[in-house]
C-alpha cells in the first residue's frame, strides 16, 4: 500500500506532508521520526510499517533504525549515505 500523502496530528490540528519531500525515517522506540527539510514528525508506528505504508520502492532500510529516500540519494559510502547534505548510517 504506497500513499503519497500523509495527514499528521499537530496538537489540534491534522497537518498534511507530502510523502516525496520525506528524506529519511528514524526509529525511535514505539515512533519513527519523518525527517524532511526544515521539518521533522513522529508518528507511533514502526520504521517497518511506514515504509510498508510509504512505498517499500521509495524507501530503502540501511539499518535497523533508518530508512532513506532513494530518489534523494546523492552519494553511497562504506558506512554511510548523504542526502540533501544530511549523512544516515
């Protein structure tokens, strides 16, 4: 189930993220952080259900604790991959 938008609750409002402009996803605990430029979320799920949810073919684990966009990868190293400046384990 791919979607391309996501509505996130902000206090009392439902704020809408467009799924293209998340660049990373990083567990933490229960949560997942959704890491965009300028912006970050949490939402309670698991790292692997947004990525079931945001597109298995946009997202790409790289360790048990991120995933990355693959259309914003700009450089793969050893140990890490840089997207939009930002440098994910």
């Amino acid at each position: 189930m791919k979607i391309k938008t996501l509505f996130i609750r902000q206090d009392t409002l439902l704020k809408r993220i467009d799924v293209s402009e998340v660049i990373v996803l990083e567990a933490e605990g229960n949560y997942v952080k959704l890491i965009g430029p300028g912006h970050h979320y949490l939402l309670r799920m698991t790292l692997d259900k947004a990525i079931l949810i945001m597109g298995k073919d946009i997202f790409c684990k790289t360790s048990r604790s991120y995933a990355v966009s693959v259309p914003h990868i700009e450089e793969i190293g050893k140990d890490v991959v840089t997207l939009a400046g930002v440098d994910v384990p």
